[in-house]
C-alpha cells in the first residue's frame, strides 16, 4: 500500500507536466520543428541542408539584363548592354539591384525564376553606395525575408544566390569573413566580406543567411591584375542598402552633407606638433577652397574634435555625420588651432555626383 501511494504521489506531478507541454505545443506549432529528434539526435540531412532557406529567398533573386541604344548604317536598335541580378524587396514590384548593373541602359527587363519577365521602370540611382531601385508591374511578387535590423557577424553561414555568367540562377555557400561598418559616407570599409562565390552576373543578387533572411546585396569579388582573387568577395551591409533604397524611392537619389575637406587619424606625431592633449578628432590635411569648410574659415592643419558637440572619435564617424546632415544646414564644428580651441559655425552643403564605381 505504502509503495502503491508512493507511487502515484510521484505520477502526478509527471503527468501534469506532460499534459502542460502537450497544451504548449498544441498552441505553439512552430515549436514543433524546433524539438530535438528521438535520442537528441539531428538528421543529416536537415544538418547539411540549406534547401529550405533557398526555398525561401531564391525566388524573390531576379536576372537582371539591361539593353542600350546603338547607332548604325542600319539605323538605331538595341544591343545586350550588361547582365546582373535584382532582389525583390516588396510586393508592388520594387527590386533592388547595383547601379554598375544598369547604370549606362536604356533599357532594362527582369526575368523571374517562375518564367515570368517584366521591362522595368529606373526609380533611382546611387553610385557612392553601387546601389539602384527599379519596379516592375507584375502581380503575386515572391518578397525575399527581411530584417533591416540583422546584423552580420564574422563567422555566419551565408549563401550567394544570383545569375553568373548568365547560366541560370545559382547558390554558392561561405561564410562571411570580416564584416564594416554602416553608414552613408560609404567606401570600401562598409563591405561585408565573404567567401561565397561572387561572379559575373552575381552583381546585385541576394546575400542571405543560413535561415534565408537577406543580410546583404552581392556586389563584386577582388581582383589583383586580373586575378580574381579566391575567397575575397563583397557585398552591401542589408542595413546600408535598406536605408538607400528609401532615399531613391522618396526622392530618386540619395541627398547627403557635404564639407568640403580630407583628414585622417590624429597620431601621437600629430598631437605632439600641433599640442594635442589627447588622440582624439580629425587631423585635416587638405581642404576644397570652393567647399563650405574653406567658407568657413578651415584651413589645413586644423583638428576637428566635436561636432555639434559630439566628439569626433575618427575620420568615418564625422564622414558620416556630416552626410547624413541634410545641406542648407548650420552645424558648430570644435577645433583645436596651435593649441588653441574654436567654435566654427558651417554650413553644410551637398556632395556632387560620384563617378560609376566598380564592379562585377
């Protein structure tokens, strides 16, 4: 008697358990494909596979072909201009592609992945950032998943998915190996670098990670005199792209701050001659003298330390702040000048258009 009460004593608490779990996943079915299988272990198959993330992004990744006018004895016709990918970022046609891709058509169509193909309108263009947005008038668009907000870091899986070589669309596998920094001065720094296969054709195709979110736009692989070099690929930050990609569909290109100066890191040299207390700020080496830091009064030489009262702690972050700064507006830039500090009041104007950057 004493063991059979015993016995259901500890029963109950065992069954109340189970019957809470069961109640768990019955209103939590996603939990479901995240339990572990019988005896804790994983199949190999679902370890070595990515078929289900390209199942979720591949068919929003679109080739891309741009066709420019030409001029002959037979008249004027089309010719194949340049061959690339596109991303379908949003339900009403908006597709994301690099501006080296389309940059010098006139005219562009995207083939789709379920046979469909559509010309497409050019809403915008940037080229400090290689990025352009087009729209195609097609309906039940596949949209690849999207966190603006997600954050590559060195060491995730990802896969290229794009057109090289215009052989039909393709996944290559990597990992990403060194990541940059976001922000809208944009140069080579705010790449993400990754291993994956990036090839002609690749250009503006989808970086997606092990779970097919997008996390950056294929942009172009290294090359050392002609040598493409193995493993040494890049794409665009999704962060960066995100963010350019609304500039060009509100105001068809991206507006940013201009100075008008170079600088680089303050060095203990530099702090020495021009007594600095402290490495901190912009060493300004050169400056436009039709630029709004020459109408202000910069000159080489002089050390910016604070912007708006924020401290300049390198050449990138008052790049940035000064781009992201809309022109016409008056900023209070701190220097220091032979050891002596200053309040300069700029007004800052617009960044002129960039040459076509390169790629692939």
């Amino acid at each position: 008697m004493k063991f059979t009460a015993l016995l259901r004593y500890l029963m109950k608490p065992v069954l109340a358990g189970l019957a809470l779990a069961a109640l768990i996943v019955l209103l939590n079915p996603n939990l479901r494909d995240q339990l572990p299988r019988l005896g804790g272990q994983v199949s190999q198959v679902e370890r070595n596979s990515f078929a289900k993330a390209v199942r979720a992004a591949a068919p929003a990744v679109v080739n891309v072909y741009s066709q420019r006018q030409q001029r002959g004895r037979a008249g004027s016709q089309l010719t194949p201009q340049g061959l690339g990918s596109g991303i379908i970022m949003r339900p009403d046609g908006i597709v994301l592609t690099n501006y080296h891709v389309v940059s010098s058509a006139d005219q562009v169509y995207v083939a789709l992945q379920d046979g469909r193909w559509a010309n497409a309108e050019m809403i915008g263009s940037d080229p400090w950032t290689d990025l352009a947005v087009l729209q195609i008038g097609l309906e039940n668009l596949p949209t690849i998943p999207l966190d603006p907000d997600r954050q590559a870091q060195v060491g995730d899986m990802v896969l290229a998915i794009g057109n090289p070589y215009n052989l039909g669309q393709t996944i290559t596998q990597g990992i990403i190996s060194a990541t940059g920094r976001n922000g809208l001065s944009s140069s080579y720094q705010d790449f993400i670098q990754t291993d994956a296969a990036i090839n002609q054709g690749n250009s503006g195709g989808a970086l997606v990670d092990a779970d097919g979110v997008l996390v950056g736009v294929n942009t172009a692989n290294y090359q050392w005199l002609g040598e493409s070099g193995v493993g040494l690929n890049f794409a665009i930050p999704i962060e960066l792209a995100y963010k350019i990609m609304n500039k060009l569909i509100k105001d068809g290109r991206v507006i940013r701050g201009h100075l008008g100066l170079t600088g680089q890191p303050v060095t203990q040299t530099t702090a020495r001659l021009l007594r600095l207390q402290q490495l901190l700020g912009v060493h300004v080496t050169e400056v436009d003298p039709n630029g709004p830091a020459a109408r202000a009064g910069l000159r080489p030489d002089d050390v910016l330390v604070a912007f708006n009262g924020e401290t300049i702690t390198g050449a990138d972050m008052l790049m940035d702040s000064v781009a992201e700064t809309p022109p016409g507006t008056e900023v209070n830039l701190t220097l220091v000048r032979r050891g002596q500090y200053y309040s300069v009041p700029v007004t800052i104007g617009e960044k002129p258009a960039a040459p076509p950057p390169p790629g692939r």
